[in-house]
C-alpha cells in the first residue's frame, strides 16, 4: 500500500471484527460474521507471489519471468525462438505453473 503506515499490509479477522463493531448502527453489521467473509473472500481472490526471476508456464503454453525491482509485477515472456517481450504491468494468464530447472540426467549427484 503506498503511504500505508507501517503494519497495514495485513490484518487480523479479530482486528477487522472489532473495527466493524465500531461502526455506527453496529448491529447492522454482525461484525465477527462480517469479518470472517470478508477475510474468507480476500483470501479466495489474493493474488499468488510469484518469485522475482523465477520461470512459470501459463495455460496456453507460454513461458514468462517475474522480472525484480521496480516497477514490481512486472512480467518478461519467453518466446520458442529465444526472444524476449517485457509485458509491463500486463499480467499473464493465470493460473502459472513454476517452472523447476532439472538435475543431471545421468544419474550423479552434483553434491558428492
């Protein structure tokens, strides 16, 4: 949150409940069942991290890369023929799959 003071990027069911019962008229507003939906539809909407310079795959095929720094968000496609497009804060199509480098396929240990 820009300008948010510090510890307002997260908020307890218990501390949303309280707020609600401060509310004028708080019984309109039932606040522990009140909280407790909208914590449940945050969380049900929140948007995955995904690792800064990690590779993921997205439905249709396509390879993008979590670029670091500012602007965060922002995405790098992979294209087959080695290429690369910056996406701006234009997000890939969800849900990505991380993309997980393979290990030796001969059968070694890189670690002994």
């Amino acid at each position: 949150m820009t300008g948010a003071p510090e510890g307002a990027e997260s908020i307890t069911e218990a501390e949303l409940a309280a707020a609600f019962g401060r509310l004028p008229l708080p019984g309109l507003y039932d606040g522990g069942k009140m909280a407790a939906s909208l914590v449940a539809d945050v969380l049900a909407h929140r948007e995955p991290e995904y690792e800064p310079g990690g590779i993921y795959l997205s439905p249709d095929g396509c390879r993008y890369m979590r670029l670091d720094g500012p602007p965060s968000g922002c995405w790098m496609e992979l294209h087959a023929n080695g290429s690369t497009s910056h996406r701006g804060d234009g997000r890939p199509e969800r849900p990505l799959r991380k993309l997980v480098p393979e290990g030796p396929r001969d059968g070694t240990n890189v670690n002994d």
